[in-house]
C-alpha cells in the first residue's frame, strides 16, 4: 500500500514559494500512509473527511531534530501546523508535527 507514496515521493518537490504561508493551517487527524525518504517525507493525514498530503523536511532534517522513521505510522494521530498549497487541493507543507507529546519543528 506504501509503494504508490513512496513512488510518487519525488513529484512532491516543489519551491517553498508553492505554499501560502500567509494563510495557517493547524490540523490533526490519523496518518493513512507515510513515507520517510528523501527529497522530502510525505504523509497522507485524514483530517474531517479529507486526506491532506502533508509535505514534511527532509529525513536528515527530521532525525537531527529527533523525529526518527519509527516514531509515525498508519493510524497513528498526530497534529501538524503549516501552509496550504496554492495551486494543489489538500496539500500542505509542514512547518511543526506534534507526534504524541513531543513538538518537532520542520523548518
């Protein structure tokens, strides 16, 4: 079930000027799938019946802030706070991902 997000991994990559950061999103919902690999981690996160792709850090990124492979996975909750996409529906990137009681800052 992993391998179409894995494969699609790389379609993902898109300027930081792709996003709209003068409009916040703070969501919290149950990760579908997830893909920790390069050039960024994406996630898939069921937010009140719609599934945002959720553009993360890099995996070097994420490991050096403590936010290990391990620590999400399908059906897990977490929250994540970033901005939306201006062109493409129910994408965002991620600026913060709380996974349980921990904060990770992506940026």
């Amino acid at each position: 079930m992993l391998l179409p997000l894995f494969m699609a991994t790389a379609l993902f990559h898109h300027g930081w000027a792709n996003y709209d950061q003068t409009r916040e999103l703070d969501y919290t919902g149950v990760v579908q799938e997830i893909a920790y690999e390069n050039p960024h981690g994406i996630l898939k996160l069921e937010h009140e019946g719609k599934t945002w792709t959720v553009v993360l850090a890099p995996t070097s990124r994420m490991r050096d802030r403590g936010l290990a492979a391990d620590m999400i996975k399908p059906d897990d909750t977490v929250r994540v706070v970033g901005y939306p996409h201006k062109e493409e529906e129910n994408e965002m990137r991620a600026e913060r991902i709380f996974v349980g009681d921990k904060k990770f800052e992506l940026r």
